[in-house]
C-alpha cells in the first residue's frame, strides 16, 4: 500500500495574513484565496498540516493559550469550509525568548524537526509531499526533512535554491501541486 501524501503549511503569510506575531483571533485575518486552494490541494489527494514557528510565545507577546484559541478558531473557520486540517504543529521555542521557552529547538523552522514529526505521525511519503512556506526558513525545513516539492510564496525576485520552486500565488501552487 502506497504511503499517502500531504501538504504541510506553514501558517503566517500562507494561511494569514502575516502581521507579525499574530497570536490573537482579532489579528487574524486569513489569506484571500486560502480556501479554494486548499479545498483543490484537498481534491488532489494531499492531506493537510500547518507548521508554524510561534515566537510570539517565547517573547511574551501572547501566551501558549492565547495561540491555542487562535488555533481552535482557525481549524473551526476551516472546518466549516470543507478543510480539514489534519494536523498542527507549533514551537514556540527561540533562543532570545523567555524562560521556560529560551532555548534551540529541533523543531524551530529552519530544522526539520516539525516536518519530521509531521511525516511520522501521519506517516507520510516525504517524497510525494509538499511544503508550501513564504521564508527561505520553511524551504530548509522541507528540504532537511526530505519533503519532495518545497514551493516558496513570494512575490521578491530571488533564486530558488535547488529543490525549491518559486511560486507568486495559489494558482502556481497548485499548478506545481498537479505536476
């Protein structure tokens, strides 16, 4: 039996609007033309998963409870849209943070530590997934944890790094996603 596959997301500037640090259901405000492209990636037979660096925590902007609501919130909001998200995975480690969170972590984006725990958990076919990330961080991520289409949102003109395809909006995501 084939291994299934997924798209791991991360969430700032991919799923929301990245307003840094958003922590807090009044800051959040998800991405025109998040749900049809999710609900497409979905029909394509990708599952879905947000990775997400909560630095926000560490530097005391809001609490591990504020970001739990937060992502209640999300998950409800998507639900109701047809979207199940299968699994989320946060670190809100980082190492200029406050204790108890002032510390590396495996898991913190550039590492592949949440894309690793992602794999196992949902038993994943790396090489038939995909990560759709809007920092250079996310793409080492994908890449460190042998995830086989690393696609990098952004409107900059840059160079991919091999392995990775630039892609300015949804409909290049899922174009890259049918391939």
């Amino acid at each position: 039996m084939t291994k299934p596959r997924a798209l791991l997301l991360d969430r700032d500037g991919v799923i929301n609007v990245d307003k840094a640090y958003v922590g807090t259901i009044d800051r959040f405000d998800f991405m025109q033309g998040i749900f049809p492209f999710l609900r497409a990636a979905l029909d394509l037979g990708y599952r879905l998963a947000v990775l997400t660096n909560q630095a926000g925590v560490a530097r005391g902007y809001y609490s591990e409870a504020d970001y739990h609501r937060l992502t209640a919130h999300m998950l409800d909001c998507l639900r109701r849209e047809g979207i199940a998200i299968e699994l989320t995975l946060a670190c809100f480690e980082h190492a200029a943070g406050n204790p108890p969170y002032a510390h590396a972590s495996y898991w913190r984006k550039p590492n592949p530590g949440m894309v690793l725990e992602a794999a196992r958990r949902m038993r994943l076919d790396t090489a038939r997934s995909a990560f759709l990330g809007d920092q250079q961080r996310d793409m080492q991520a994908g890449l460190g944890g042998g995830i086989g289409k690393n696609l990098w949102l952004t409107q900059e003109q840059t160079e991919a790094p091999a392995g990775v395809t630039l892609v300015k909006d949804y409909a290049e995501a899922l174009t890259a996603l049918s391939a």
